[in-house]
C-alpha cells in the first residue's frame, strides 16, 4: 500500500476517491437506499462537470494559462457530491448548480496568491451561490452511515498520502468540543456522535479542509487552521442572529491560511 501511495499523485488519488464515492451513490440510489432517482444523480452530474470545463476553459483562454485537469475534476466531483441531485425540469437549482460552478471555476484564476487558491473552490462556488440566490447546499453525501465506510477507507489514504494526521485531528478535537459544549438539547455525548455519524463531518474533513493549495504551510500553522475551522464548523456557533456554515468555515480559514503563507514569504525576502 506504501508504494502505491509513493506512486499516485495527489490529485489522482483524490479523483479516485470521490468517483468511487459517486458510483457508491449510484448504487445507494438505485436500491432505495439514499431518496435520490439514479436518473436525477447522473442528470446532475452531466451538469456540473459541464458546467466546471466550460468555466475553466474559458478562464484559461482569458487568462492565457495552462489549467491542471485533476483540479477541475475534483472540484466538480464535490459539487455533485455535495449538491442535492436535482431533475431536469428543475430550473432553480440547475441554474445555483451551473452559478456554484462556474464561481468555483472563476475562484481558480481569480483570488490566487501566487500559485495557491486564497479559497477553497468548491467552498466559494458554495457559499456565493447561497449569498445570490438564497440556496444552501445541503452536503447530501455525509448522511448515509452505509457511505460511512468508504468516506473512511478513502479518507485515510488521502491522510497517509498527505500527511496532514495533526491537522485532521486538531479539527476532529475541535469540532467535536465545540458540539458539545454547545448542543441545544443539554446532551453532548448525542450531540458528537450525531455530527459524527449523520453528517458531512467525516466527508469535509477529509475532502475539503485537506485541499493542499489552501491549506497553511508549516506544521503548527496547520494545527491552528484545522482547530480553527473545526470550532467554526459546530452548526450552534453564531454571531447574534447568524449562524455559520461549513463552507464559511473553510472560508474563514482559508483566510487564515492566506494569512500565513503572505506572512512566510514576507520574512523570506527581508532574510534574503
């Protein structure tokens, strides 16, 4: 397994990861397992990916830069895993799936630093989307236990591909206390477990707090990002009438990230 991990990119490892949660969906669907028609699935599926090659093929004419295909395959894998399958004669949310798309693609070329994403692109497609149009998306992939399992499998490879153990960790332990300390129903134990269990908690962490060109470089630096992000993600966290997302969570940790990286490169050039 060592030597298979040496050999796969990144990049190729994840896409394998998501597309085997994709068919792992289909076939949920198909046996009456998860409440979405298999036609609806693979309808937004053709939809999305669509949407996210035409959005980055026409940000790199305009920017006249080469694009990395991996990128814009796993961006659109999550947005077909973590936007509600819709129908065809459902012209609300295919037009918040293309608007996500094509903002996640625009996010790409965009808000850069350098090389690296100042956002999570998946999370910014998200989030402007819910700001426009006043649709939320609704992570439908965390909420099958029967997914679980792969979630997990998977997850783990990309942890040991990565290395990023103590980021993972920092935002589990987080995330899970700051549920806790704020369950509504005065039942902590219940409160973890469900956020554990019957959430995307498992599915984000793995998939959307690893993505590696908006992750903070340095070790303690990633500790802090995925703490910080995890104490964001508890869905009781809020400011006065507003409550927090777990896209904007990324988000906010993202600038975070961004902060950090302008911040070893500034000391750099004054040692140099």
């Amino acid at each position: 397994m060592q030597d298979l991990l040496r050999r796969i990119s990144v990049h190729r490892l994840m896409s394998y990861y998501l597309l085997a949660l994709l068919g792992a969906a289909e076939i949920c669907c198909a046996l009456g397992i998860l409440p979405y028609p298999p036609p609806d699935l693979a309808f937004s599926a053709l939809v999305i990916g669509a949407a996210c090659w035409a959005g980055n093929w026409a940000f790199a004419q305009v920017w006249q830069v080469r694009s990395n295909p991996d990128s814009v395959v796993i961006t659109a894998l999550i947005l077909i895993l973590i936007i509600t399958p819709f129908a065809p004669d459902d012209a609300h949310n295919i037009g918040y799936a293309v608007f996500a798309a094509l903002w996640a693609m625009a996010a790409k070329f965009m808000l850069t630093a350098g090389r690296r994403n100042i956002f999570n692109p998946a999370a910014f497609g998200v989030a402007l989307a819910a700001l426009a149009l006043g649709s939320s998306v609704s992570w439908w992939i965390g909420g099958s236990l029967y997914l679980l399992p792969l979630v997990i499998l998977g997850g783990v490879l990309v942890m040991a591909k990565m290395n990023v153990t103590e980021m993972l960790a920092a935002f589990a332990l987080a995330a899970l206390v700051t549920v806790a300390i704020t369950s509504p129903e005065n039942d902590p134990v219940k409160s973890a477990s469900d956020i554990a269990l019957h959430s995307m908690f498992f599915f984000f962490g793995f998939v959307m707090l690893t993505e590696p060109k908006t992750a903070p470089p340095g070790r303690v630096n990633r500790v802090i990002y995925g703490a910080l992000v995890g104490a964001l993600f508890a869905p009781e966290v809020h400011i006065g009438s507003w409550y927090g997302t777990p896209e904007i969570a990324l988000l906010i940790g993202n600038v975070f990230s961004a902060a950090t990286y302008w911040r070893r490169r500034q000391m750099a050039s004054a040692a140099a």
